[in-house]
C-alpha cells in the first residue's frame, strides 16, 4: 500500500518511538531509522518530512552523530528536535555552544509569531526543556521564531528551504501545544492529508496476506496477549483452516487465562482456524523446582516454550509460514543498536530450530501497541482481550519472587484477580498504564481471629506510562486500596499482608524481576 511517510532520523535520543507515534495520531504514517542510513535508501523511501530526534551528545564533539549534509539541500521539509535543532544548526553556519544556564523540565516559551509551525499555539506556552547545550546563534537566513529567558533560540527556521528546528520536545506530554506543532508540521508544512488509518491498514493486510501465502501451512504461536491474538485473527481472515494455533499453557498465566483463550480461539469460538491446546503446567514446574535467579528463569521458560513448540509442530508436519506477533517498538529496540538493551525481546529471535518454514510473517510490525488495540477492535476481537493488561513472556515467573511452585502460582493468580477485579469496579482499569499483583518472598508474622499466622506478603503495583520506557506510580483511591488489602488477606489462603510498591521507573523496573 502506497502510503504518506513521515521518517524519523534517530540520533540516540530516548524518545525516538514517542515521536513516530505522534506523528501516527495524525493519522500520517511514519518510521524510526538510524542517522547513517544512505541518502539514496532515504530518497528512495520519498519521505513527505523528515524529523531528527534527539540525542545525548554535544554537537561539536569529534565523535557526534552526523547526517549528510546534502539532506539539508532535498527540498524535504525537516523538523530538528533537540539535538537536531542543534545539528542543523551546527552544520549550516550557526553556533552552538555550552549554555551558561541548563533548561530541564517545563519552561515558558514565548513564541515571536509568524511561523506556520506554531499555526494556532499560544504566544506564551509551556514546553519541556532538556539540554546543556544551546544555540548562541542561528544560521543566516534563519528567523528566530521562538525563546525563553535563557534560550535565545528556541525555536528557528528557514521557510524557503523548509527546515525547522525547536529546542524543547514536542513530542512529550508535557509540552502543552506539542501535538498542534507537530500536526502544523506533518500536514501544513509537508503537505500530508492524513491517509493512515487503521480500518485500510487491516483491509489491505488481510488482502496482501492472503495473495502471499496462497494455499500454504501456517503455524502461529499463540499466548492470548493482545499482539499474538491480533496477528491470529488477521491470519485466520486472510486464510482461515490453513492457519494453526498452538496455545503452550505454561501454567503461569493469570486467573482462568487459558480457559478464556481457548474460548475465543478454540473449536467453540468464532474464528476459521485449527487450535491447539498444550497443558504444560507440570512440566514448567518441574523444571522451575530450586530456580530462584530471575533471568535464570526467564531463560528456562523460553527456552521450554520452544521444546514444547517443537514438539506440536513435528506433529502437524511441514508448514510453509511461521507467524510472529512482533511490533514495532521489537524493531525499533532490536534493530537500530542505539539504545542499551534491558532485556530481549522474545518476539525478535529465539525462533524454533527445528521447525521447517520458508519465511517468517510478522503482520503487525509495523504497529505500536496502541495501534495493534485499534486493529484488534477493527477485527471484532472482544474488547477484554483487546484491552487485556500487557503482560510478560515468562508471565507469573517473575511475578513470583524466588522459587515458582503451583501453590505460589494459586496465590499470585487469586490476589491478581481480586485486585483487577476492584480496579475495574472503581472505573480505573482503562487509566492505568499496568497494574498487578506479585508475591514476594517474604514471609512474617500476622494474627487471624484468635491464632497466630505465619504467611507471604502479597505486592501490589500500578504505574502510569505512555511508552513504558519510564512510569510514575499511580496514586490510586486510599479505598480501593483497602477494599483490595482486605479481601487478598481474607479470601487467599497463605498471605497474610498486602503491600503497595511506591517504585516509579528508573529506578526500579515496571514487572518485579
């Protein structure tokens, strides 16, 4: 499909998939790639706009990201952000240097009119700030469009040659009139009308799908996660009883989640396609038995949800497609090697040895995981599945400190269900960014009618994130809180206290190992 494209050039900064995904709500598509791609890759993409992200070097250093200095002279209309407002700088003739005071957070920024880009923002507006560096002075040619109190440029451009640059973040939450910024440049500078929407996307992947695969096998691995159960349903469209669905319950899933899968998905659901269902509980538990290291763990249920993979799809013999329920956030951290890596990703490698495919589908890597929900409610898949809490590859083995047994997995599923449960009664489950509950390896001392009681302590956490790079805890209803501490403590055998995790991120991490 023949599409408006916006590219972002990605030069370290941390914000790279925030930008694409605001370009995205303007219904304009758009993509993430390194600084160094060739001008020729680039121009070959025919781009509408260009936006350089960015970055926590300082221009002027001798091993700073760089771009080609002929992009500036495309006729591409180009938003410098940033670092990128200070590269465009740099290399057209305007001086940057270190600023005698840092900006970080929100600043007022006055804007000094005239500029399409700040078509319909007010003359004072709150932006976020982020530097150490700054723009002393523009290149020639350049207007000065904007400044704060230390920042003489906050913002520049040259309209004859379409290049724009702000110093602040658009992009971010905080920047109150960002996303009027970035919709003026996507559509009143590059000219976009805004063709990206997601009910075409959905239509034209079924089509391109199905002409694709013809009348081949397809085997698809599904975890009944909102990506795995999207990519299935676009498959089952396209090709319906030649796709298979293997569902491996590793027994670490969440309160009758494997039920509730096999439902939608299996010989009583709705959907074209052969399911099949791998009870692997006992088998996960053995090989779990003394393992109290996290990414120990996390290692042993990978590597066991291959074998047990393997195992199905000798069964069902030779297929020609193995389909993967990768996005774009997986492309964007495993490909561009700008960012340190946390963790892997299990949905970018780690692919069955042994199982004899032709090529690997990945329908949904061009989406974020905003999107991927709005082409799974375009699909009809019901909305508690669409809507379903993100949720960890290695699922309660991490949310269990230490050693995993069944009876440790019984207690995390019931207190996680009793809190989703009052979350959802107070009308807070669509607010939050992730929510649930872990047990800790902690046990101590508690008292229950007349007798002594010695039992874990349960772990509660809810954070609020856009990208989940960082997260704010959430303040939830002293209430809700107490409603949910009581009826863990009373109805789930074995704890006897309820914590609340006031860890944003960083320090800490979102899940608990």
């Amino acid at each position: 499909m023949k599409k408006e494209m916006i590219v972002v050039l990605d030069f370290g900064g941390q914000y790279n998939q925030l930008i694409a995904r605001r370009v995205r709500e303007c219904n304009v598509y758009c993509e993430v790639h390194p600084y160094s791609m060739g001008l020729d890759q680039l121009k070959a993409m025919n781009p509408r706009g260009i936006i350089f992200t960015g970055g926590p070097n300082s221009v002027y250093g001798a091993a700073s990201p760089r771009c080609e200095k002929e992009l500036f002279e495309l006729g591409i209309p180009i938003l410098g952000i940033c670092y990128g407002s200070q590269l465009m700088a740099h290399m057209l003739g305007g001086k940057v240097e270190t600023a005698p005071v840092s900006e970080y957070g929100k600043t007022e920024v006055e804007v000094e009119g005239g500029s399409v880009l700040f078509d319909g923002v007010q003359a004072r507006t709150i932006c976020w700030m982020s530097h150490t560096d700054y723009i002393s002075k523009a290149p020639e040619e350049f207007l000065v469009t904007a400044h704060t109190s230390v920042c003489p440029v906050a913002a520049m451009e040259c309209e004859g040659r379409k290049l724009y640059a702000v110093q602040f973040h658009p992009e971010v939450m905080h920047t109150q009139e960002g996303m009027k910024m970035l919709f003026n440049f996507v559509h009143k500078i590059c000219g976009c009308s805004g063709d990206w929407k997601m009910g075409s996307f959905v239509e034209d992947t079924i089509k391109a799908l199905r002409e694709k695969i013809g009348d081949g096998k397809v085997l698809c691995a599904l975890s009944g996660g909102v990506d795995s159960s999207v990519a299935a349903v676009l498959l089952s469209r396209a090709v319906g009883k030649q796709l298979t669905c293997v569902f491996v319950d590793h027994g670490l899933l969440r309160k009758n989640e494997g039920d509730e899968v096999e439902a939608v998905f299996g010989p009583e659901g709705v959907y074209e396609l052969n399911f099949i269902r791998v009870d692997a509980r006992e088998r996960y538990y053995k090989k779990l038995e003394g393992v109290t290291e996290p990414e120990q763990k996390r290692k042993i249920i990978g590597a066991e949800f291959i074998r047990v993979f393997e195992e199905e799809a000798r069964k069902i013999g030779k297929v020609d497609y193995l389909v993967q329920g990768t996005i774009y956030p997986d492309v964007i951290e495993s490909g561009l090697g700008k960012s340190a890596v946390i963790k892997s990703h299990h949905n970018v490698g780690g692919l069955p040895d042994v199982v004899d495919f032709k090529e690997i589908i990945e329908p949904l890597r061009l989406l974020f995981k905003d999107e991927v929900r709005k082409a799974g409610l375009e699909l009809g898949i019901p909305g508690y599945l669409v809507y379903r809490q993100p949720f960890p590859g290695p699922g309660l083995g991490i949310r269990i400190i230490g050693e995993v047994t069944a009876e440790k997995v019984r207690i995390v599923q019931e207190a996680d269900a009793i809190y989703r449960e009052e979350i959802a009664k107070a009308g807070l489950d669509r607010g939050l960014g992730q929510y649930f509950a872990a047990l800790t390896n902690m046990r101590s001392v508690g008292v229950m009618g007349d007798g002594r009681t010695y039992d874990y302590a349960v772990a509660l956490r809810a954070v609020n994130t856009s990208d989940f790079m960082t997260a704010e805890v959430s303040e939830l209803p002293w209430n809700v809180l107490g409603i949910t501490a009581n009826r863990i403590v009373n109805e789930v055998k074995g704890v006897n206290r309820v914590l609340y995790d006031l860890t944003s991120k960083p320090p800490g991490t979102v899940e608990f190992e």
